[in-house]
C-alpha cells in the first residue's frame, strides 16, 4: 500500500513540476530576450536540477566526463545566443 501511495505521489509531484518549467518557459519566451535565451536558459536549469536532485533524491553520482559534456553543451547555446545578439545589433 505504501508503495502505491509513494508512486501516485511521484507522479503527481512530477506533473507539476512539468507544469511549472513550462508556464517558465513560455513565460521567458514571451520576454525580450527571445527563444534562444529561453532555451539557454532552460538547458542550464534542467541539467543543473536533473543532476542535483539525483544526487540528493537517489543519490546519484555523476562523472567528470558528464559534467563537461554538460558545460560544453551549454557554452555552445551561449555562443549560438552571443551571435544572434550581435546580428541583431548590425542589423539595427
């Protein structure tokens, strides 16, 4: 019975968490800064949280080689997000 009960409620509170990184998201989207700031933004969050919460709920551990993989892939939204920042300034 318990088991059950811990189930539903993962699943609930999973739900709602999803509901909540989208209302954000679509909340940030609507911002000046634009969809790639957006998602920048929401990367950095969801692999932050994803490995923090693993750590600290299921405990979790992470390589090295992850985290790296983790930064790259956000220095390369960074980058992709600097470049239409300044094609948007030469435009103007």
């Amino acid at each position: 019975m318990f088991e059950l009960l811990a189930q539903i409620a993962c699943i609930v509170i999973m739900v709602l968490l999803n509901a909540c990184v989208w209302r954000f998201f679509v909340k940030a989207l609507h911002s000046d800064g634009g969809t790639l700031v957006a998602a920048l933004v929401s990367a950095a969050t969801n692999y932050t949280a994803s490995a923090l919460l693993g750590w600290f709920i299921f405990d979790e551990r992470t390589s090295f080689l992850w985290w790296i993989g983790t930064a790259l892939v956000l220095a390369g939204l960074l980058l992709i997000v600097n470049d239409d920042e300044q094609t948007k300034k030469k435009q103007s």
